[in-house]
C-alpha cells in the first residue's frame, strides 16, 4: 500500500474500533464478535508497528498504557472544580428550593431541575482541544489537579476524538469502579497476597493513581460525565439537560439515571426513586445531585464561596461508619454453625443505630485480623446485614490486643453445652449437639421427620415451629410422648389430623437401621452413608461403639467423615436422645449379617447334605451366610460343621470319619438363632 492508503486505512480502523469501544463500554451493547475486534486490532498494530510515524496518541492500540512516569506534574483547570454543598434530609432541600425561588422571584413548583446520581467516584477533567483528547486531571485543590491523562486514555469509554467545532471543551465527571469489577480485582488481590482496598471508590482511586499506566489499563474502570468546564466554540444551549444530550451524541457515556423533573415534590420524588433503585444500579452512588436546569438561571444564582448556588447533593445516609469492637461472641444457626459477631459501640450508619456486625466466619476474622478492642469500618448497605469491613489497624491500642480465635474461646456451644469442632475442609465451627442443641431443634425434627427418615406424614415445618415454639417438643424423642390433645390444641390442628399425625409418629417406630442413622442428622452422613453404615455394622449398638478405624472399614467413608460419626455419638446429649428414642418404641431389625466379621459364626465353614424337612438349600444357605458363615462343597478337616437331612450319602459318612459336628435343621435352627440374637453376638 501506499502511505496515503495506509493512512486512510488506519483512519478507518481506529473509527470502526472505537465505535466497536463505544458500543461495548458505552452503550453496553456489543456490535461484533470479539474475534472480529481482535482482528481489527491486530491490522491496526501490524500497519502502526509498520508506519510507526503515522502512530497517534488518540489511536486505540495507545489505550494500553504508557511507559511509567516518575511523577505526576501539574495540570491548571481553566475554569475551577468546585465542590457541591450537601442536603441532609427532606428540609434542607426544601430550604435549597426556597433560596433558589426567592432568588429567581419563582413560586413553589415553578423551578425546574436537572437531576443525576451523585457518583461516588473521582472527579476527573478532561480535555479536548479540537476535537482530540489532549490531557485529564484530578481534580486536586479545586484550580490545579494531577495529569493523569495517560491513565484516562486507557478507560475505553473516554472518547479520544469527538466530533465537535469547539476548539477547546473541558469536560467534567467521575471515574468509578462497577462494584462487580471491585469484587473480582480484590479476589485477585487475595489470591496474590496482595492488599485489598476497601470499597470501589477506594480501588478507582489506586487505579487511577497509577505512575505505570499499564497498571490502569488492567483495571476495568468507567466513566460518566455530569458537565463542562471552560470552552471555545461550543454551541450555546440553554439548559443543563441539553448540555448533558450533547455530550451524550458526542459518545460521551451519561447515565441513564439523568431526568429533569419540575419543584421540590419532582426533587424528593427522584430521590425517593433513585434510592430504591440503588442496590441494583451496578456501581455505587452516595446521593443524587440537583442542578438548577436553566443555564441563565445559573447564572443569576451564581456562587457562594467554592460552590454554586444553582446546585446541591442530597446525600444518602452514608452506609460506612467508624466504631470501635467491644467485643465478639457467637451465634449458633440452626445447622449448628458458629457465626462470630462483633459487638459494636452504637454507630449510625446506613439510616439505622447499628450495634452488631457479623464477621461471618473465622477464616474472615483472620483475613480482616478483627480483635476485640479494634477502631473498625461497618458497612451497612440496603437491607444487608452490617458487616465490619477492614480494622483501621493504626488505631490498635498498645500493646496489641489477642488474635481472636473461636475455638479457643468457644469450646462448647454456647446455646447447648456441646463441642465445637471445625472439620478441616469446612470454613465454619459448628456445633455437635445436632439432636440436643435448642438452637438446632427445628432443622433436627423436620430432618428426623422427612419421608427418607423416619418418614413421619404431616409433620411439616409450621408444625414443627409451633412445637419448638411452645416448648412442647425439645428433641426427636418428645414426638412419641405428644398426646391427641396436645395436637388437637395446635393452630389448624382438626381432630382428624391431630389423629392423623398420632398415626404417623406411632407408624414411624418401626423403621430401618438406614433410616435410623439418616434421620440422626449427623452432618457428615447423607442417605447413602447411612446406608453402608447399616449394612456393614448391621447393628446400632456397633455403630456408636466404632472408632475411626472401623468406621474406615466402610465403603465411601473417609476420615472426616469417621471423625464426623465418631464425635456425634461421643456426645452425651446425643446419646441421651438416642437413648429416649429407643424407650418410646422406635425399633427396627438388627440386620446380622456383619457377623461376617464380628460375629460367632464368622468363618464358620458349612457342608450341606440330603434334604433338610422345612428349608430349602438355598434358604438354608441364606440363613447360614447372614449370620457370617460360608459354605463349601466338599467336607475335610476344615469343615466346622456338617448339616444332613434325610438320604445324605457319602458326606455324612466322611463327617463321622472326621469327627465333625453334624446338625440336624432343628439344631442348625437353634444355633442361628443363638448366633443372631444380639447376646449371641457380642
Ligand atoms: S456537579 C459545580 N454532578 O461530587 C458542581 N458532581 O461534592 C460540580 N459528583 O467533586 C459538580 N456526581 O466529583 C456533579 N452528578 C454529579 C456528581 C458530582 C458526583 C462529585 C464530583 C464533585 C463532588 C462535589
């Protein structure tokens, strides 16, 4: 290509990626695959690397980042940054319209406003100088700021060239931080090692401040423009909404959340709705801002000190606050896990006195280094619950309060008396009192009653709460004492239901070891677990007396899961409880079978002869197996024993050779029967 080509070439590849930039970051409506994009890019940097005297500044391959500089140096704003007075309440608006009117000679409702988010971001100034990006500037005392302009170019919705007459237009808005990017940037942080910042503003704000600007280039920030400063050759308009459309044609990114609305019922109704919208908006604002919308109206208002009269920031109740720890204690949920809680000095913060702030676990209290006695910052945000953000570490007290530790200082559950263990692959404590703990009894009985339980019909949840509630059940064992009246006495308790329910408590005692063990809730052993527990321990009383080694035995059972079993029945109140089950009736086979290994058939070798007059081989063979012993076809001097029934032959004759024991069925019978009653068996 000739140069002249290659220029047209370049020109028309920076305008389609830039309009590719502005559709994605802007309007946030992708128009191209990224492949295509990334295409375009490559042409673009292959014919710059090729021409490196046609590269400009405001191509897009610059928005990378440039070399780092050693300082920032100073930009004068031609026309001053000023900051806004602030509202707080409804009756400092309503004092803002009056002076307003009273100085415009309006009536009530007659003055109509423009009015925006108020973004909690960090002023920025741009410049353009015909039509091109040429510098941005923090925003500083107000008349110089920082040029961070090599920062700014690396934001892709900071239009680089614009399609405008004005020789010169300052253009003014803020830098911010969608809260999503804030959230991935800190885990990255994390997962680093690196410090986290502490709310997006922060993070914009280090962002920003970067000597590398490639630093900048990898943070995802946005922008959105609220006004200009100085200007040349800008075409006149008369009010700030239109100020704020023509910026917006010029691809400038404004919010969405912009309108004008007329008098102070249009201000507090925008406010109002705006603060409902809130948490949903992608990135945080700390207020709404209301600009007089006439721009000869400015005028005649004019400024008082470094703030306009024609505009104000009605704040949001700040949703951060400082406050000191007084100490941590620890609330057990209803599945036993242990929430540590600070307990705060009363702060205002996010329009409600706030006392305590959860610190969610105590991987978190380590992450933060939260310590009783702490300067800390809470966060209250919406409906959320407040949480502690981050420790203002340089307000510890000398010498430093103890690392706090849950564990340590929560041996036992406070609620119940229990132990509290952290498995090693979970991030919370918890209680072991499953069955016991008061703070666990509804979750314990919906569990124990759930249809892969014991399988109680009708015992559902509103149920369950007006029992616990009414101090009538307190553990899984207190259904079987409940009476026809005490039910029948229940809200939506009808005589046939309350008989109902009666029928299904008194249904549920006769079910299965497997179901048993499941219904106990211990929180390592699921259905299948159960299960295997079952048939491999065939017995309760097995069950609880394993230890972490037999339990090892069992198909699919790991040790956290052993330690789990093994601490659950080691805790009196549980066995208690499993006790009180047993007394009220609830019963079930004790499968034998795992006298396989334990019990006194186990190894016990059998030859079968002749026809036995009841049992058939088979079951004969069954009954033999489920109590531990085996089979064999032949007899020899390992044959324990020989059971013969009419026309046995040959082997009943080599059984006498030998000396084996002979059975006939009645003393087979006699013998199972002895192994697999659970005397038998111990
Ligand atoms: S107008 C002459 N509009 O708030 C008034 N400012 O306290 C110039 N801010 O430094 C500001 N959102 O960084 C204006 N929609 C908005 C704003 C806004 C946030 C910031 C701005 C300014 C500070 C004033």
């Amino acid at each position: 290509m000739a140069i002249p080509e290659v220029q047209l070439r370049i020109a028309a590849l920076r305008q389609e990626i830039e309009h590719h930039n502005y559709q994605y970051y802007v309007l946030d409506t992708p128009s191209v695959p990224d492949a295509e994009y990334d295409r375009l890019w490559r042409e673009l940097q292959e014919l710059e690397t090729a021409h490196p005297e046609l590269v400009s500044a405001d191509s897009p391959t610059q928005r990378v980042g440039a070399a780092p500089l050693a300082a920032f140096s100073q930009i004068t704003h031609r026309q001053p940054m000023l900051s806004l007075n602030n509202a707080f309440g409804d009756a400092e608006v309503a004092a803002f319209d009056k002076r307003v009117r009273d100085a415009l000679g309006r009536a009530e409702g007659e003055v109509e406003y423009a009015v925006e988010p108020k973004f909690d971001g960090l002023a920025i100034s741009l410049t353009y100088e015909k039509g091109r990006f040429v510098s941005a500037a923090t925003r500083g005392d107000g008349s110089t700021g920082e040029d961070v302009s090599a920062n700014l170019r690396t934001i892709k919705s900071v239009p680089l060239q614009i399609d405008t007459d004005a020789s010169l237009l300052e253009v003014r808005g803020e830098v911010l931080m969608f809260r999503r990017d804030f959230e991935r940037m800190n885990d990255a942080q994390r997962a680093r090692g690196d410090k986290e910042y502490m709310n997006p503003r922060n993070a914009a704000a280090g962002s920003l401040r970067q000597l590398d600007s490639k630093i900048t280039a990898s943070r995802r920030l946005h922008f959105f423009v609220y006004g200009i400063g100085a200007s040349e050759g800008w075409p006149s308009v008369e009010s700030h909404a239109a100020v704020l459309n023509r910026l917006a044609e010029l691809r400038f990114p404004v919010s969405e959340e912009r309108a004008v609305v007329q008098g102070l019922d249009g201000l507090l109704a925008y406010y109002q709705r705006l603060g409902e919208r809130r948490p949903a908006l992608p990135y945080d604002i700390d207020g709404v801002v209301y600009k007089v919308n006439s721009l000869a109206d400015q005028t005649k208002l004019g400024f008082v000190s470094r703030a306009p009269r024609f505009a104000i920031a009605h704040k949001f109740a700040a949703e951060e606050a400082l406050t000191t720890v007084q100490d941590i204690q620890v609330q057990v949920g209803r599945t036993g896990a242990l929430t540590p809680v600070a307990h705060l000095a009363p702060v205002f913060v996010g329009g409600v006195t706030v006392v305590h702030a959860t610190l969610h676990n105590q991987d978190e209290i380590d992450r933060k280094d939260v310590r009783i006695g702490d300067t800390v910052i809470v966060r209250r945000a919406g409906d959320v619950i407040p949480e502690v953000v981050a420790v203002v570490t340089e307000k510890r007290s000398v010498p430093e309060p103890a690392r706090f530790n849950i564990l340590a200082q929560y041996p036992r559950c406070p609620v119940c008396g229990s132990h509290v263990e952290r498995l090693p692959d979970e991030a919370v404590a918890r209680c072991t009192g499953g069955l016991f703990c008061p703070a666990q009894r509804r979750e314990a009985l919906l569990h124990f009653a759930a249809r892969r339980a014991l399988d109680i019909d009708g015992l559902g949840d509103k149920l369950v709460d007006q029992l616990v509630e009414r101090g009538l059940v307190h553990t899984p064992a207190d259904l079987y004492g409940l009476s026809f009246f005490t039910l029948a006495s229940l809200d939506r308790m009808a005589e046939k239901s309350a008989n109902n329910l009666l029928a299904a408590i008194e249904k549920s005692k006769t079910t299965t070891l497997a179901r048993f063990i499941f219904g106990l809730g211990i929180r390592t052993v699921g259905e299948a677990t159960a299960k295997d527990l079952a048939r491999h321990f065939g017995s309760l009383n097995a069950l609880m007396q394993a230890d972490v080694q037999n339990l090892l035995q069992v198909r699919d059972v790991g040790p956290i899961v052993a330690q789990g079993i093994t601490q659950f029945f080691a805790e009196p109140h549980n066995r208690e409880v499993i006790h009180g089950l047993r007394a009220a009736g609830v019963h079930w086979p004790e499968v034998t079978h795992s006298l396989q290994t334990t019990g006194m058939l186990s190894g016990k070798s059998f030859v079968l002869t002749g026809t036995l007059p009841t049992m058939t081989r088979d079951e004969a063979k069954e009954k033999i197996e489920a109590a531990g012993g085996k089979i064999t076809g032949s007899v020899s001097l390992k044959t324990d024993f020989v059971v013969a029934g009419v026309e046995a032959g040959s082997k009943l004759a080599k059984a006498h050779t030998l000396g084996i024991k002979v059975l006939d069925e009645p003393a087979l019978l006699a013998l199972l029967e002895k192994a697999l009653s659970p005397h038998g068996s111990a």
